[in-house]
C-alpha cells in the first residue's frame, strides 16, 4: 500500500471535521487595570481580545487588538463588537448599551440593565432593600431640605454619596453637623439630588467575589478583609479573620446579590462586619474587583480567568486558595509626571511579592498604577512584606 492514501485520507478527516471551533474573539470596554489583566487571562486560554477605550490606554497596548474611539457612537461601537464572541466592560460606567444597541445576537455581559441598577448608588441601594439584603439606613434626597431631614433621621455623622460617576471614595463625604450640609451638598448633588447614608461603626470590611455564568453556574471566592484608606482600598487580607459563621453569612449574602440581579461575570459585593456580628451589604461593582487581585497568585482560578469563562459561558474554576494565606497592597501614584521603574528594583527583593504594573504612562497623586501580592502561611506576615515591597514603589 503506498503512503500517500493514508495521508489524504488523514487529510479529508481533517477538513470535514466540524466539531473544530475557533477561540473565540472577546470584546472589553475600557483600557485600564482591569481590562488589561482580564485581557491577560484570556490571551493565557488562547482566546482573543480587542479592547475599546476612548483615548489610547497604556495598560491595554500591546493586548490583541486595542482600538480607540467614541464610544458613544453606535458606528465606532459597530465596527468594534463586528467579529467579537462576546462583549464586556471593566467599568459600570462603560456604555454597555449602545453596544446592546448593536450588538444584534452578540451577547454583553453585564447586562446594560444590570449596570443601569448598579451605577445609580440611590437606585442600586432601593433594589439591595428590595431584595431583602441588609444595608444601612439611608434616604434618596432630591433637594436639600430632604438631606437635612435625612441627617435628622440617621444621625451624625452621616455620609453623603453622590449617585452617579464615584468611584474610590470620590464622591463621599463625611458630614459632621448641620454645618456641613449646604457644602457636601453643592459639591455632590447631582440634578436628581444624592444618598445620605447613616454612619456604619464597622469593625471591618469584607468584600466576597461570586463568579456567574449565563446558564446558572456559579462559584464564589474566599471573603477578604479590605482595609480603606481615605474611601479608597489600600490593602486585602486571606483569609479574612472574621468568624466561619461571618464568613458564611458575607458568601451568602453576595450570591442571594448575584441571582437576584441576574449577574453574569464577576460581582465584587462590599459589606460591613458590624461589632454585634451583622454584616451589611455597602454596595455592589459588577466586574473584576480591586478585593479580587489576590487571586491571581492565590486561587486555584483568578477572578479574572473565571470572569472570561462565565461571559464565554464556559466551566467554571476552582476559587478556593491555594495557599494558607494572602494580602495585596496596592500602589498609589506619589506625585505628578511621567512614570519610572527607578524604584522597582528594590521591592524584588521581598521574598514571594509578585509586583503588578498596570502600564499607565502617566502618574498621579493616588492614582492605582499597580499592586503586589504576597502569599504566606499566615494572612499577618503576607501583609507586613506586601506592605514592605509596596511602600519601595515610588510611582
Ligand atoms: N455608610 C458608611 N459608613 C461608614 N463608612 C462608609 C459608609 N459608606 C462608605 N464608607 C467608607 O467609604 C468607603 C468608600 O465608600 P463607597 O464604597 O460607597 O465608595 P466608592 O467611591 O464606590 O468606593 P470604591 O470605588 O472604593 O468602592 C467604604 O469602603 C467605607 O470605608
Ligand atoms: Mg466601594
């Protein structure tokens, strides 16, 4: 028998063989951190990204495809999910519904619909109560003789949140006295007025990620202890040193929040452990969240690897740690100007930091341009060497 039939019929076994299937093509809205390390974990898989952000983004470039435009116009939106699988956005603020808009059989995750709950603080708040989850006392003000009403009925200190467009604590502030009113209130009402929270005297923070697929599946990660700085994350702690009950409660509670928006994705839940043993919801980021980085080096899967296989609505990973403990400490700009690894060198020292560095050219006072995590057999001793390589990093 000569060789070449056997070849041939090798060959037609392949080209009628239509179980094959392409990687898919992903679609992330936003060129920042996280859609760079969720681009990181797709491109791992094999599958493809293209990015949309509307000015060239530092820590996209170089990941697939990266385009900007704006992306408020459905056309530059058509050209960019033409050829994507599925789309995504690495912020609630991205516009998830003019890609709806043209996206035809493409599926976005998260849903417009769920973004349009969550990016409204007073909306999102209502829907947390609705929904049975326990949360603060609050008031959706539209005027500020509702606001003065509302720090009546909470008490002071209060909080005033604007509803739209805040993120690390920038649209928060503390209002002491009847004083602070008019001032908070100028600085953060927006047209429809904002959120007067009562003041939680919380002993810690938690934060627990779930990770949902379109067709049901669902898993959720360790809770973490956050610690805030000026309303803004500063450190997260694994295992948190809440008791096995809290922990029950915190992992409960953020996956009755999942089903009941409907999440696909990741959902970052934000909660208050409280001195009594209550946990309060404080709110809800429907994305790869910043209490979530540890798991990079620290899981079995990375949020950010389980965030692309639910929107691709693939098998779930395995979120449990893989190690006895963790803590991430993130690395704020220090001052204004151009960026320089000068500073880097030394934090290689610490042992088992791994250094993240988000790309961004620019740096600014606060700005997040990386972090570190460290794994350790004690959650203590992870957070004193990630505190140490962090503090070496003058961005
Ligand atoms: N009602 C409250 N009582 C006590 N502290 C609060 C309250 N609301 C917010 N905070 C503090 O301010 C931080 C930031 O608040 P919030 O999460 O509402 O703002 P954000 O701008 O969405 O922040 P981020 O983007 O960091 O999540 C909280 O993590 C918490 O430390
Ligand atoms: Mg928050």
């Amino acid at each position: 028998m000569p060789f070449w039939p056997v070849e041939w019929k090798f060959f037609l076994r392949c080209t009628v063989d239509n179980t094959s299937q392409p990687f898919p093509t992903i679609g992330i809205l936003g060129g920042g951190q996280l859609g760079r390390m969720s681009a990181l974990a797709a491109i791992r898989m094999g599958i493809h990204v293209r990015t949309l952000s509307p000015k060239p983004s530092g820590p996209v470039e170089g990941l697939g495809e990266s385009l900007s435009g704006d992306w408020t116009d459905p056309d530059v939106m058509r050209n960019f999910v033409t050829g994507c699988d599925v789309i995504t956005v690495e912020s609630e603020w991205a516009p998830a519904e003019v890609a709806e808009e043209v996206a035809g059989d493409i599926p976005v995750y998260p849903r417009a619909e769920t973004l349009r709950i969550i990016r409204h603080k007073g909306v999102q708040r209502k829907r947390l109560t609705e929904a049975g989850l326990p949360g603060t006392q609050y008031r959706l003000c539209a005027s500020i003789e509702e606001a003065e009403d509302a720090c009546a009925a909470v008490g002071f200190p209060a909080v005033f949140k604007r509803f739209q467009g805040s993120y690390d604590g920038y649209g928060n502030r503390m209002v002491h006295s009847t004083d602070d009113i008019p001032g908070a209130w100028q600085a953060l009402a927006d047209p429809d007025g904002l959120l007067v929270e009562k003041w939680v005297p919380f002993i810690r923070e938690l934060a627990v990620m779930v990770s949902r697929r379109p067709s049901g599946e669902y898993v959720v990660y360790p809770v973490v202890h956050i610690e805030q700085r000026n309303h803004r994350c500063h450190s997260v702690v694994v295992p948190a040193p809440s008791s096995p009950d809290i922990q029950n409660q915190a992992q409960q509670l953020a996956v009755q929040a999942a089903l009941n928006l409907d999440i696909v994705g990741m959902l970052g839940v934000e909660l208050f452990e409280t001195r009594d043993g209550a946990i309060l919801v404080n709110e809800l980021a429907p994305r790869p969240h910043n209490s979530g980085h540890f798991s990079i080096e620290s899981c079995k899967t990375s949020q950010f690897e389980n965030h692309v296989r639910s929107i691709l609505d693939w098998p779930l990973g395995d979120p449990s740690l893989r190690v006895p403990a963790a803590a991430m400490v993130n690395i704020l700009g220090q001052r204004t100007g151009l960026v320089s690894s000068q500073s880097l060198r030394t934090s290689f020292e610490v042992t088992d930091a791994a250094i993240h560095i988000y790309g961004k050219t620019e740096t600014r006072p606060d700005r997040k341009m990386g972090h570190v995590t460290v794994t350790a057999d004690h959650p203590e001793e992870a957070l004193i060497r990630a505190e140490k390589a962090a503090s070496r990093i003058l961005l």
